[in-house]
C-alpha cells in the first residue's frame, strides 16, 4: 500500500512536471526577454537571406535535405519503440501503476511522433518556397520570401523540440521501470534543463 502510494505521487509528480514545462516554453515564447532560442531564430533568419540570395542555393537545400532523413530515422525508432513498449506492458501486467506508465509512454511517443510528422512535412515544403518567385510569395503570404522560408524553418525546429522533449520524458518514464525515487529525481532533473533551456539567453545549440 506504502509503495503503491508512494508510486502515484511519483506520477503526480510526472504529470505535474510536463504541464510545467509546456507552461514554461509557452511563457518564454510570448516573453521580452531575448532568449537564445530568439538568437537562433535571428541566425537562422540571417541564414535564410545569405542563401537566396547566393548562387549556392544548394547547400540551403542540401541541409533541409538532411534534416529530412534525421526525421525519418527518428519516425523510425519511434515505430519500433511501440513494439518494446507493448511487449513489457504484456509481460508485467495491468495493474494500475504499469496502466498509467503505458498509458503516459505510449501517449508521449504519438505526441513524438505526430511532431516529427509535421516536422518533415514543413521541411519538405520548405525548397518548393525557395524555389517560388519573390512576388508569388509576398502575393500570397503579405511578407518577403525570405522571411516567410524562415518562419518555416523556425516551425520545423520547434516541432522537432516538441518531439525531443516527449522523448526524453519517456526516457524519463523508463526510469521508473528500475527505482521509484530515481524517476522523480530525473523528472525533476530534465524538467529543470528544459525551464533552464526555455529562458536560457546564450545562443548555445539547444536541444528543447
């Protein structure tokens, strides 16, 4: 009963730790504060401009091209990771604490999933944008193709964070498989990186 008890503040714990950080990434977005994610959407911006506008087009096409397969490898592994979840779920049973780690594993991994997804569908639409003329965009979009590639851009990274976030709390979920008192301190441990990566104000590469 002690340690069932203790199990289901350990979830508590969890839920209560992802809805803080899904709070934090929102508040850092809608802040004043110049964040190093706003450094990077500016590079990236930077970046977009210096492409177009140089007969090197290629290599702009070439690094979408190969964040592409990076999403695809990475829908991959998300695949194969039901399989494994599904298997232990069989072999320890349905009790209501293996009910709710599963449900949580398996809720996470589709969030996981239909980020990468949505992901891999911007980046794919990304070259067709670049390819289009200056005037068709700004007629339809009410901005310079320049900016609207790198609105683009700065969508795909951030569903591509998405992504990378679920997973690691279902890293986190793993934990919990070994030691109870192990996962609360890693829930709280990679809820701490993401708050520090969300208000973080160095340009450093960011994995959130």
């Amino acid at each position: 009963m002690v340690e069932e008890t203790l199990e289901l503040l350990a979830f508590a714990i969890f839920v209560s730790a992802v809805i803080f950080s899904i709070y934090s990434r929102t508040r850092a977005e809608k802040s004043k504060i110049i964040t190093g994610k706003k450094i990077r959407e500016l590079y990236r911006r930077s970046w977009v401009d210096n492409m177009l506008g140089s007969k090197d087009s290629g290599l702009m096409l070439e690094t979408v091209r190969n964040s592409i397969l990076v999403s695809s490898a990475l829908i991959t592994a998300i695949v194969i990771s039901f399989g494994f979840v599904v298997a232990n779920a069989v072999l320890d049973g349905f009790s209501l604490i293996s009910t709710l780690r599963l449900t949580a594993i398996v809720s996470l991994l589709l969030y996981a999933l239909f980020a990468i997804f949505l992901e891999a569908r911007t980046l794919i639409y990304i070259p067709i944008v670049a390819g289009a003329s200056d005037e068709v965009v700004k007629q339809n979009e009410k901005r310079q193709k320049s900016h609207y590639v790198s609105m683009l851009l700065d969508s795909a990274f951030d569903e591509f964070a998405n992504s990378m976030r679920a997973l690691f709390y279902v890293v986190v979920l793993l934990v919990w498989f070994f030691n109870t008192y192990l996962f609360i301190a890693a829930t709280l441990l990679i809820t701490y990186v993401m708050f520090r990566e969300d208000f973080g104000t160095k340009s450093r590469i960011g994995v959130f």
